[in-house]
C-alpha cells in the first residue's frame, strides 16, 4: 500500500473491513460484500483489495470502475442503482459527499441486507457521519451505534425485521432526473452533478468570454467540453454552426444529465462517460473546461494537471482551450508544462478564465 493510501484512515478501515476475516465476524460463515465507493477513497493507490473472490463493488465514476476492474474487483458502473443486485451479508460504505446522494445509497443498502446482514459506514466528524447515523437509526427503528476509530467514525445499522415503502430518509427522489430553473435557465439534473440545482458562476464567466474568441477564430467546426457536468458550457453554443460537438464527464449521473438537456435543445452531442476524456479521440478547435478541484473531501491539485493534459493531447495547433478556475488553483503554473500560451481573460468574483494555446 502507498504512503498516501497509508494516510488515508477511511480508506485504511474500509480495507480492514473488506478483508474475509472481518466478514467472517459479522456473519459467522459465508457470506458476501457489497462495496459502494465514489470519488471519495483514492482507491488508485491500493494494489491489491482484500476477498476479492466475495466482493462487489458498486460505483458512480467510471475512474473508479475502470481501476477497480483492473485490480480483479467485480464492478458494476452505474449512478447508484441497486435494482440489479442481490443480497449481501454485509455493505461497507464510506458515505458520498453529497447528503442526498448518502440518504439514497442507505435507503437502498439496508433493502439489499440479508437477514442478520449489516450496513457499515464510514466518515469523519466533518462529512457528517454522526448526524447521518443517528437519522438513520430513527428511520430504521434501531438504537444509534457509531464509534470513533483513530480520527473517523464507524456505524452499523442491521436490516430490519421489516420494511414498508414510506421507511426511508429524505433522499429528494435521487434516482430521477427533475427540471430546475436557477437564473432565467432551465435544465436538468439531479443531486451528485456537480452543482446540480445552480448556474454555476465559473462557467456563467467563461461563456461571457466567448463571443470574443469566436469572432477571432476562423472556424469552429468542433467543441469539447471537458467535464460537462450537466451540460451548462455546451448549451451555450446551441446557436453556433458546429459540426462535432463531444461532451465528457466522469460522473455517469452527469453524463445522464447533459444528454437530457441536448436532447431537449435539439443539439446532436457525442456524450461519453470516462476519465477526463481518456476514451475520446480527434481534435478539436474549442475546448471548454471548468475542472473540479475537490476528489471527494479534499483539494486536489492533481487534478488541474490531469485537465491541461487532457486538453493538449486533444488539440490541434489552431486550438483554443478555455478554462476557468477558482482563483486560489494555481492553473498558469502548471498550463506552461502542457501549452506555449497562457492569457489570463477575466478575473471576477474569485473565478480566474484563461485561454490556452498549444
């Protein structure tokens, strides 16, 4: 294991309780894991996860999928759908960033429990793991039980003698797409795409720049927009005469997302799930990016490398990349490694747009 894997005391215990041992305890034979995991363990840094041979692991980001599938983990990629999964004696979760999207992978795991079968979930102080263990433990009839382990916390909650359908936490109908309206724009999401009930005000910033770059390109015949979330920067083109339009993004709830909102503004996009367009290839004569800076709780500076590498190796030498980012991501440090040009466009409300130039 990694020194940063070492670091990580959610991932350490998630490890712990993965192994047979651990699951020989809770179930006293047999029995089989299920391991819901998103973008919030560095789970790259682990080569090799324990009882494998009875472990599923289930999975929103396809990062995350594609990983575990090389490490001989039996993964299934979806946004979170249990319809197809049977029961297990045990679930290990450390919970989603998003409360939604936890109150949704809990509902769901304590359905999927074998008799006798246990949820266990993972978080530290700030995630909010104890408010959302003792919630559940009131919705499910059961006394709170959580732990502190070193710095994190560990709850349990047992499948219930009986379910009934109202017998859940408030998950916001997780599964279905709902139209939102936030600043005159109408659109689809769901919560887990970033920034799923707003404009986000870094991407309103980077649109606002591009009448400019059009008028100085000579021909837009082809845009890409790296990490699309639910669509917001490509919809910005709708009116513009462009022949191959691509659209990418990790999170496949996102991915979902965006496909609704082309569709509905009659705009034919090639939308595709993986890691920061590592399956997509061409070039293209725009590329728009807003790059997350979070993986999962933390700030991730990585990330912003992994963008500008992605954009470069899909740019021709007339591309024009723009990007925006929080102001505290040092992104001209790093686009000088990737791009000959780095123009700094607009700085406003803590949000920094550049223009990159191969």
């Amino acid at each position: 294991m990694s020194l940063s894997a070492a670091k990580d005391q959610n991932l350490n215990l998630v490890l712990q309780l993965l192994a047979p041992d651990a699951a020989a305890a809770v179930s006293g034979g047999d029995q089989k894991t299920l391991w819901i995991v998103d973008e919030s363990l560095p789970v790259t840094s682990v080569m090799t996860f324990p009882g494998v041979d009875s472990l599923t692991a289930l999975t929103n980001r396809y990062d995350v999928y594609t990983d575990l599938q090389a490490k001989q983990v039996d993964t299934i990629l979806s946004d979170f759908d249990f319809s197809t999964l049977g029961k297990f004696s045990r679930i290990v979760y450390r919970i989603s960033k998003e409360k939604l999207v936890a109150h949704h992978c809990i509902n769901q795991a304590i359905r999927h429990l074998d008799e006798g079968g246990e949820l266990i979930m993972i978080g530290g102080k700030q995630d909010g793991l104890k408010s959302i263990a003792k919630n559940a433990a009131q919705t499910y009839g059961q006394k709170s039980n959580t732990k502190k382990v070193g710095n994190t916390y560990l709850a349990t909650l047992a499948r219930p003698a009986s379910l009934n359908a109202e017998q859940q936490l408030p998950c916001n109908d997780y599964g279905t797409l709902r139209q939102v309206e936030h600043k005159g724009v109408r659109f689809h999401s769901k919560p887990g795409v970033f920034g799923w009930e707003k404009v986000d005000r870094g991407s309103e910033l980077l649109i606002s720049v591009l009448p400019t770059i059009k008028r100085y390109m000579k021909s837009v015949g082809s845009v890409l927009d790296l990490g699309c979330g639910w669509g917001y920067l490509m919809l910005a083109t709708k009116e513009w005469d462009v022949e191959t339009r691509c659209a990418t993004d990790n999170n496949i709830a996102a991915v979902d997302a965006a496909k609704k909102n082309f569709a509905d503004a009659g705009l034919n996009v090639d939308c595709v799930t993986d890691d920061c367009a590592s399956e997509v290839r061409g070039r293209f004569d725009l590329i728009l990016c807003n790059p997350p800076f979070h993986q999962g709780f933390a700030v991730s500076d990585t990330l912003t490398e992994k963008f500008l590498a992605a954009a470069t190796r899909l740019s021709r030498r007339s591309t024009r990349a723009i990007f925006v980012v929080n102001q505290f991501v040092p992104l001209e440090k790093h686009a000088g490694k990737y791009f000959s040009q780095c123009r700094l466009l607009l700085a406003e409300d803590g949000f920094c747009v550049y223009e990159l130039r191969p």
